[in-house]
C-alpha cells in the first residue's frame, strides 16, 4: 500500500469558514481518527448539540475512551449495534461562543 495525502481541515476552521457559532447534529464518521479528534476537541466541544459517532475501536484502541471523555456534559447517549452512538445535551442547552466571537 503507498501513502496517499488526503485534504483534511480541522473542525474549528471549518465553523470559522463558514460563520458558525453552534453546530445542532455533527455527524462523525472517521474511521478510527476518533481518539485524535476527541482528545483535541476542547475547543469546539461545547459548541456542539448533538453527536451521531461511529466508534472504531477495533481499527485504533482508544476512540471510545476519548470520545466519551470528550462528552462528558452530553446528557442523553444510547448505542446501536455496538458501535454507532448517539448523544445530545439537555434541550435547554445554550452553545457557549468562542472567545475570538465574543462581544
């Protein structure tokens, strides 16, 4: 197999790109980058509502550590089929803004 460089662009520069303060349903299927993505996602997390994830802990050990890590103040989470999760905070949620958009 030879490498191949694949475009990749981070999840706060893709909200600041397209003005987005909150993000209601975040979709995430990475193929075992999870542990990467959710150890790093102090910055975002708290903009997001709710998550639909593909855990991949048979390609990498520790996505699911770092996910749930990661979503600690998400109150409601139910697993189907043992690995696609689901999680959403409360209704009453208020996104908090990043400092940069802060008034």
């Amino acid at each position: 197999m030879s490498d191949v460089l694949v475009p990749a662009i981070c999840l706060p520069d893709l909200m600041q790109a397209f003005n987005l303060d909150h993000i209601d349903l975040l979709k995430v299927d990475i193929e075992g980058a999870e542990k990467e993505v959710f150890e790093n996602s102090v910055e975002w997390i708290d903009r997001v509502s709710a998550m639909v994830i593909e855990l991949h802990d048979r390609l990498k050990s520790g996505c699911s550590r770092a996910f749930y890590n990661a979503t600690t103040g998400f109150s409601d989470q139910s697993t189907h089929d043992g690995e696609i999760t689901f999680v959403r905070r409360d209704p009453g949620f208020i996104a908090r803004k990043p400092a940069r958009l802060r008034a």
